[in-house]
C-alpha cells in the first residue's frame, strides 16, 4: 500500500507544499548534472561512432555538456551516433522547457506559523 500524498489546493490550483524551494531548485540543477552524466556514459560507449572518435571520459564528459548548450562537436558517423545525439538534444529540451517550468510553478513555501 502506497502512502497517500494529502492533496493542496487552492484558487489557484493545486501545488506542492515545500519548507524551502531553494532545496527544489538545487535538486533540479543536480537531475541536469546527472542527465549530463549520464549521457556523457553513453558517448563514451558509442565513441567509435563519432569522428573524431571519444575515446576519454573528458571528451564524452565535454560532448554531453556541448551537446546541451551548444550542439554537437563531433560528427556522427552512424545512425547509432544519430541516434544519441537526437535523444540527447531532445531529453535536454524537455527537461529544460517542460520539467523544470512544471517544477517552478507547483512550488508553495510554507509560510512561517505554528502549524508545522
């Protein structure tokens, strides 16, 4: 048996009720840092596919971090190599527009009262 969330509404719809949203928003910045991780993993494992080849962690490290600022610095020699940056570029823009603007606006603090 799954333990029930108590719901929250308001006129404005309903929300998450949080201490401190600095907490949320520092936990969102680490979910990028590990989807950056993570496919820094995976440009590693497929780095034969790309020219030139990533062959480092810091190589794959430095083109997952590009490909979510600036795009792809290397070249895909592979529809694998296609594939992953398509998935990447498409997982970062979704998070960025759709997950994070969710987060921000179901965020509440809890006002200072005697009620804890």
């Amino acid at each position: 048996v799954e333990p029930k969330l108590p719901e929250r509404r308001d006129k404005d719809g309903g929300f998450i009720l949080t201490r401190d949203p600095s907490r949320w928003i520092i936990l969102t910045v680490l979910n990028l840092v590990e989807i950056v991780l993570a496919f820094a993993l995976l440009y590693l494992h497929f780095g034969a596919d790309f020219d030139p080849k990533i062959d480092s962690s810091l190589e794959a490290l430095y083109q997952s971090a590009g490909a979510l600022i600036i795009g792809s610095t290397s070249e895909p020699m592979s529809n694998r190599a296609y594939g992953l940056l398509l998935f990447s570029s498409a997982y970062f823009i979704f998070f960025l527009i759709v997950v994070v603007p969710i987060f921000l606006s179901v965020v509440r603090t809890k006002e200072s009262s005697s009620n804890p």
